[in-house]
C-alpha cells in the first residue's frame, strides 16, 4: 500500500471519528434540551410545611446561661405537585431562640414523598445543659416566668425532585417554623396534659426554602 492510500484510509478514520463525536454530542444536547423542557413545562413547587404541635418535657433555665429542654414536635410536609415526587435526602431537626441553636440536630430518616402525598414527622429535639449566650439566658429566662416563650423550629437538609425516571441533583432545603409557647395553667392557656408532659397545639404554617 502506498503512502498516498495510507493517507486516505487514515483522513477517512478521523472523518468518520469525527462523525461519530458529533453524533454523540447532538444525542446529549437533545437529552438535555428535553429535560429542561419537561423541567420548566412541570415547574415543580416547593412543599408545603406545618408545625401542627410541640409536646414540652422540660424546659429549664438553670445557671445564668445553662438551657435544657426536651421537646416532641409534629411537623407534616405536603407535596403540592402532580407530576413531581420529591426525595428527603436528608433532614435535620434543631430548635433556635433569638437566632441561636439551643437544641442538639435531630436526624430525620430519608423518605420519598409522592406526587400529592403529605408526609408526618414526630421528631424529639432536645438539648442537656446546652450553653447559651449571655444576653440569651436572662431573656429566656423572662420569658418563661411572663408566661410565654417564642421559640423556632427548624428543618435544614436536602431534597431531590423526581420526575419519571429523571432525579434531579440535591438542593439545599430548609425550613422556619414560628413556635409560641405559653407556660402557666395548663387548661388555661390551651394546653393538654399528657403524663409528664404538656401538649400545645401550634397549627403554623412555615417559611421554606429551596
């Protein structure tokens, strides 16, 4: 074979490579092309959270800024979209007052939750001689003996969106729920006595974000 047909064969190889990689990249632009057509025709919502009630065990103020507490809250989750399933990565439930953590993370196991589906967490959140801030401790110290305490129920993690057999990446999901504690008379300012413990119901809806 002479050097002039080595050559043809060889510029008809890297045509035909060339065609090849085009055709590929073609294929992955139209897959792609197609899931964010599908992914913008869906536009998948955000859940929908509620802090139904915070069933209280202790809560204690002892020392200047030593705070413990044991708290067994129900949060649901609805998912308002009928085409796209979200997947609970991964989710944390904690307790903040004044913007500070006074409880440890609680782990929520991962979940699926379907397309219209309401899921229902009944986490406990506690905290033994969690330190608080200095400003923090008398505050809440305040609060309680007023009869009342504002406190935040919280819920960071990561969801993924289903749609078919496409999942998407994770994103970052976190979740505000408003909590108003009365203290006192149990009968009197709505609470339910359960054993040891006093039942409010909160019934609030929450901030989220995704």
């Amino acid at each position: 074979m002479s050097g002039k047909e080595c050559s043809i064969h060889k510029d008809r190889r890297q045509k035909a490579v060339r065609q090849f990689c085009g055709c590929v990249l073609i294929l992955l632009f139209l897959i792609l092309l197609t899931i964010l057509i599908v992914w913008a025709v869906l536009q998948p919502k955000k859940p929908r959270f509620i802090l139904q009630d915070a069933t209280i065990y202790n809560f204690n103020v002892s020392a200047p800024n030593i705070f413990s507490t044991t708290i067994q809250v129900t949060v649901s989750s609805h998912n308002p979209n009928r085409r796209v399933g979200v997947y609970y990565d991964k989710l944390d439930a904690f307790a903040t007052y004044h913007d500070q953590q006074i409880t440890y993370y609680t782990v929520i196991p991962p979940v699926y939750q379907g397309h219209k589906d309401t899921n229902l967490w009944s986490p406990f959140i506690y905290g033994n001689n969690v330190p608080i801030a200095p400003f923090n401790g008398p505050d809440l110290r305040q609060d309680q003996d007023a009869g009342a305490v504002w406190i935040t129920v919280k819920l960071n993690g990561r969801v993924k969106w289903r749609v078919g057999s496409f999942t998407s990446g994770r994103y970052h999901l976190h979740v505000t729920c408003p909590a108003y504690i009365p203290f006192g008379n149990a009968p009197k300012n709505g609470g339910i006595v359960v054993g040891n413990a006093v039942k409010y119901q909160l019934s609030r809806s929450c901030d989220v974000s995704v």
